[in-house]
C-alpha cells in the first residue's frame, strides 16, 4: 500500500500551480526540490505538463513535451503560461512559459493526444540488473536536496566517490522510485526522466559544472501502462554520445515492470572540464 | 569541387526568407521539396533554424531545435516570426513560430550559443560501412519529390519494395548528401536529420499513413567541423525503441568524415497501422 494514501506527497506540493486565468497560473519554489542553484529541472519539467494538465481544454495524456532552461529560476514564486496554439481531431499543440518578474526562464513545447490501438513492438532490450530489493540504495550527496526524494539503488554507474577516476563509460543504471513512494503519473514520470546525475561527472570521475539546457520527452506509455506500474521501483538508465566544447547529450530510457517501456528522454547539458 | 559553385542550389532556394520586420519573415513551400501532404519535414525544420540564424541579434552557432509539426503547410506562401526570448553571455534561447493565414502550422524552440574548447570524447560508435563510393545509390519513389534532391546509399534497411516482408529490427543506414552536391551548413544539416523514410515501413514491410510530430536535433559538430565535411556524403544511421497505440519514436546519429558525429536527433512519429 503506498505509503501516501493517507497525505499530500512532496512531489505533489511542489509541482502545485493555482490557476489564476484560463491556462495562466502561479506556482513557488519548494525547498525540497531544491538544486545547486534553483530548483531542480525535472520538478521545472514537471511544472511545465502540469500547467497542460490543468487546462481546461487539455486534449488526451502527454506524448512529448520539450523543455528549455533559458535562465536559473529563483527560489520563491513564478508564473506559468500555457496556451494551446493548435488543436486537431486527436492531437494537440501547446506552447509553455515560465517566468519571474516579467522575464521568461524557461520555455517549453507539448504534443498531447489520444491514442487509439494498432500495432506494436518495443525493439529496444530491457537492460539486465538484478531485482531492485538486491540492490543497495545508495544516499544522494548532502547538499543537494532534491535527491532526498527518490530512492536510487544503482546498478552501474554510480555517483562517483571522492576516489573515483575517470570513467571509459558514461552509461548508469539504477532502481529509482520517490521517496516515499508515490503512484506513477505522467507529472512525476516527467521528474525522473531528469533523475540523473550529470554524465560528465561519470567519465570525468568527479563533479563539475554542468546543467541541462533542453530535456525532451517522449512518453511511449499511456494512461493504463502508468497507472499499472503504480509506485514500483523503475529501471532507468543513461548514456552520452559526444561531449564537447562545453556541451554534451543525454539518452535516457524509463523501464516499468513487465518490460514497459515508459518513457525515452534525451538532453543537451552545459558543462565546463 | 562542388557542383554548385556557380548556381544557387535548390535547397538554398527553398529555405529562403524575405524579412519584412525583425525576425519576420516571409517565405513560399517549394516544389523540389514537396512531400505526399506538404513540404518535406526537413525543409521546414530548416527554415525554422534559418528564421533564427538570419536574425540580427543571433549569438553564435545552433546547439539544439526542437521542431513541432502541429498542422500541414498548405503549398504557397507562410510568415515564419522568431523571438530571442532570453540572451544569456554565451546562449540564446529562441521561440520561432511559422503560419499560414494567421492559423500556427509549426511551432519551434532552439538554444544557440558560442562553445569554448574543453575536455571532449565521442563515446558513440560509428556503424561499419563500406566506403560510399562502393555502395550503390538507390532513387527514392517517384511520387515524393524532396527525396529526389539527396542522394541515398543504403548500407542497410533499404525503403522496401514491392515484395519485401515485416523487418525484426528498424534500423536504417545510409551515405546521404545533398544532390547535386553542396557543402553542409547549419540549415542543410538539419534537413538531413529528417531525411530517414518511416522506420514503421520498414517493421511492417510496406508504406502506410505516417508524419513526424516532434522532431529534437543536437547540434555536436561546431563551424569548423561543419565547414571541414564540405560536401563529402556522410553517414546516418536511424532506428526505433518503441511503436504502439499511433505513436513511435526515431533516434538518428549523423558522422561525418574522420568519425565526427555532427548531430544526434530524435523524433516522435503519428502512424496508423
């Protein structure tokens, strides 16, 4: 049984927006998500679908949504516009933004839609790890909040200590699930696609400056699959494929149980090395 | 030397845009790239960055565009606005939007910015392949107009034919370049990364009703790279995670010479089957 029946999770506090218009809402910063500097971006993504959620003339369950980080966000309160630019029979288009003070920090784009059934196969393997309950979860730094809500068992890959060394690999993979556990929905899927440490850490073998400057999702999963996968743990895993000249990408594969597989996120990252 | 030293090339005619305000523009669908509904998918991606690399206050080289095809382009004429929504000290984020009528056919978000030299490392491996000169050039169908301005050499997952079979895997790789031949920027490598037929064709083993919906490019190569690849074929390489319920993804890695990735894409794709 979740352990949230009974109380508001976290994830939900911080992902709340009070509608103050049709598709124009406010929301605050919550400490618990917090980063090294803002907030942490998969909250901000989250953010971003809730405010599509919300609207009244939403149409269907997310199929991607692009998020773009144009500015840190300060603690304390912003602003969410969502305005739907295009809707069709069964898909729909939206445009996002973010803002403090007047100036936007974030932007974002959506595809939304229904979905009906036809042919199907997952053609990407399922990586192999053993089961979540053997392996060890691991603690998130001190500093950093936002880690302190989602419960990490790594299978590879794993934060890299204060003796690691450089890396050959840039691939993690690892049991995560919120902390506490919390029934998946597309908001909170939205969150752990961003769960990852940087991968420059991994291959570098130590932290550096770094933070993700677009993250684009696509949630191959539809309401039955996210409501079947309730708060059991996922298997996620990420890899690079170049760094380089301040930037490097980000692949990323969301697993359910069943061999589900949930959602695929890709990002492009700032660093500096 | 590039054949098109003396002409313009059709593509450059294609993307061209008359700016009739600070990043306004007006610009007309072009016949060499038409495609069964509309224009070529990768035409209008580029015109989308091209609305931005014409702007007078663009910083630096492309680094990300996330294009979202939210209703056809009817042929003939379409205004393309693009809006620098936040200028940091080395990035700029930018929200384009292209209509026709007044009504918004194509939404898009791209980050450009100015790179410095860092640690860097291709962590992804180039497909083996022949020389592109050994492997033969295959004409695109001859009822889709754009793909007569590329030319394509399979190496592996042709477009099917008239007897082929359900394929087990959906991966495409082929030497492709611009025909006749032109040397690569920005704007004609971002058509390229739209260049792979549907990798759904290819699973099920004929054509059936399929568009991209949402299209990612990461931009790895910078000027110099760009500029050093000229007008040699380079080698893409395409394939899906996951199809199901109307919707499937496409991950594509472009190498040009001397095992240079210059980008990685990603798109989420409509299909009915």
């Amino acid at each position: 049984m979740p352990e949230t029946e009974n109380a508001v999770h976290v994830f939900d506090t911080a992902v709340e927006l009070t509608a103050i218009d049709a598709g124009r809402y406010i929301g605050n910063t919550h400490p618990a998500y917090a980063n090294m500097v803002g907030p942490f971006g998969g909250v901000t993504a989250a953010t971003m679908l809730q405010a599509v959620r919300l609207h009244p003339e939403v149409l269907g369950a997310p199929l991607s949504l692009t998020v773009n980080f144009a500015a840190a966000i300060a603690y304390g309160e912003f602003e969410v516009v969502a305005r739907p630019v295009r809707t069709n029979r069964s898909s729909q288009h939206w445009v996002i933004e973010l803002a403090q003070d007047g100036a936007v920090t974030t932007t974002a784009t959506a595809v939304f839609g229904n979905r009906k059934d036809t042919w199907g196969a997952t053609e990407l393997g399922k990586p192999s790890a053993p089961p979540a309950n053997e392996v060890v979860a691991s603690p998130f730094p001190d500093f950093v909040a936002w880690g302190r809500n989602y419960e990490m068992r790594f299978v590879e890959g794993p934060i890299p200590g204060a003796d690691a060394s450089p890396h050959p690999d840039s691939t993690s993979t690892l049991w995560v699930r919120d902390e506490p556990a919390r029934p998946l929905d597309f908001t909170s899927l939205t969150a752990l696609c961003d769960v990852f440490y940087p991968r420059a850490f991994l291959r570098r073998g130590h932290a550096l400056p770094a933070g993700t400057v677009t993250l684009t999702i696509y949630f191959h999963a539809d309401a039955a699959e996210i409501e079947a996968q309730s708060d059991q743990p996922i298997l996620a895993t990420a890899r690079s494929n170049r760094f380089g000249k301040n930037y490097f990408d980000q692949t990323a594969h969301l697993w359910g149980s069943g061999d589900t597989l949930l959602a695929t996120a890709h990002q492009l990252v700032y660093f500096k090395a």
